[in-house]
C-alpha cells in the first residue's frame, strides 16, 4: 500500500525540471497541482519566474493542464492569463481528474508527469492511474485547513518510508 505514496521523483520546486530533459523522456505533457507547487496557495498569479517555466515547456511541445482541488475561481484566475487549461475541483486523489486531463491532451500515461506539494492528493492520485509521479516542496511554510492535516499524515508516511530505506531525500 505504502507504494502508492512513493513519488519516482523529488525535487526542491519545478524549476529542477527542466523542459528538454523531460522531452529526452518522451514526456509529452505534465500535470499540476496549483497551490503550493507552482505558487503560494493564498498567490492569485504567476510569478514571472513560473511564466517563463511554462513558456519553456511550451517551447519544447510539453502541453500542461493544472489539475486542482480548488474552487473554480482561484484556478481560471491564475490558469486563464497563461493560456493554460485546467481542471478545478478535482477531487485529488481520485483518478477522474487525472484520466480527464490525459484525455483532454489526447496522451498517453507514459507521456505525462504528475507535479504536486502532496503524498495524500498529487503523488496519490498519479500513482494510482500509474503516472510518473514528482513530489515538489511546497512553495510556502503555511497551508490551509486540510492540507494542514494531510501534512501531519504525510510527514508519518515520510518518516516510516526513511525508516524503511525507501527514500533517501531530506525534507
């Protein structure tokens, strides 16, 4: 069970990942959560950091749907100004959104990354549809009501993972 918290991947934020390297991969499109991966969860719009990010990603073909929990307005506030689609009120980890957004991209699950801040929704939810999962650090120190419990979860998750040998990243 413990396998399906397991991200493939961890890296400090989305800027270690970097367009051309996922194209080497054959990575075709990326899935996102918004809030504290790609922003602060209470940041209405992109820093100019993440615009050039995804125009990177644009450059190399990488197609990128921004799949969120969130309430409509938040995620077509930050995803329309950037020309991105989106998926709101996802119901993470669920795999409807995450069939929806391959769908909508018309690729394959070996052709798309799932990016996100959380074990108990992104790395989840990806795992589960068996996607390449990317854990990121969450972009701010502060979450809201339930990712403030999630986080608690995740963190015994993590710990018993270490303890186990199943990963090697510090936090």
């Amino acid at each position: 069970m413990f396998k399906y918290f397991l991200p493939a991947q961890h890296v400090k934020s989305v800027f270690e990942i970097k367009p051309q390297e996922l194209k080497e991969k054959g990575i075709k499109g990326i899935i996102t959560d918004l809030d504290n991966t790609l922003v602060e969860w209470d940041r209405p719009e992109a820093t100019p950091a993440l615009i050039e990010w995804f125009k990177g990603m644009q450059d190399v073909g990488i197609l990128v749907t921004v799949v969120s929990n969130n309430k409509l307005k938040r995620v077509k506030m930050f995803s329309d100004p950037l020309g991105i689609n989106y998926i709101y009120g996802a119901r993470k980890p669920m795999r409807r959104a995450f069939r929806r957004a391959l769908k909508d991209m018309k690729l394959q699950k070996e052709e798309v990354v799932v990016i996100g801040d959380q074990l108990l929704t992104d790395v989840l939810g990806g795992n589960r549809l068996g996607l390449h999962t990317i854990l990121v650090v969450p972009v701010a120190q502060t979450d809201g009501f339930v990712t403030k419990f999630n986080r608690r979860v995740e963190r015994r998750i993590l710990s018993w993972m270490k303890r186990k040998g199943m990963i090697n990243w510090e936090d």
